[in-house]
C-alpha cells in the first residue's frame, strides 16, 4: 500500500499501472509507470506525488 489514499490501477492491455488518489473535487494522477521496470521507481513517484513514505 502507498498510502491510505492512494491507488493503483493496472491496464489489462499494456505492462503499466497507474498511482492515483480519488478526492472530493478530483482525481490526482501520482504516475503511470511501466511494469517491467524498478519496482523501487514506485516508491520514489509515491513520495513525490504524494509526499509520503509508502508503507
């Protein structure tokens, strides 16, 4: 889990999963990253997009 708002979504076509948070007047998209690559990118995009650690 990212964080307690923060969602990932994954395309049923394509190797990519997208970080988003739903708020109340929006959609905040954190990244959209390729699967195949550094997991450890996740984390880096989490915390600047989001600031917070993933847990």
């Amino acid at each position: 889990m990212f964080s307690a708002r923060a969602r990932r979504g994954l395309t049923d076509r394509f190797p990519f999963g997208v970080l988003y948070q739903v708020r109340t007047d929006c959609i905040l998209i954190g990244g959209i990253m390729h699967l195949k690559r550094d997991p450890q990118r996740w984390q880096e995009r989490t915390r600047a997009a989001f600031g917070k650690q993933p847990t």
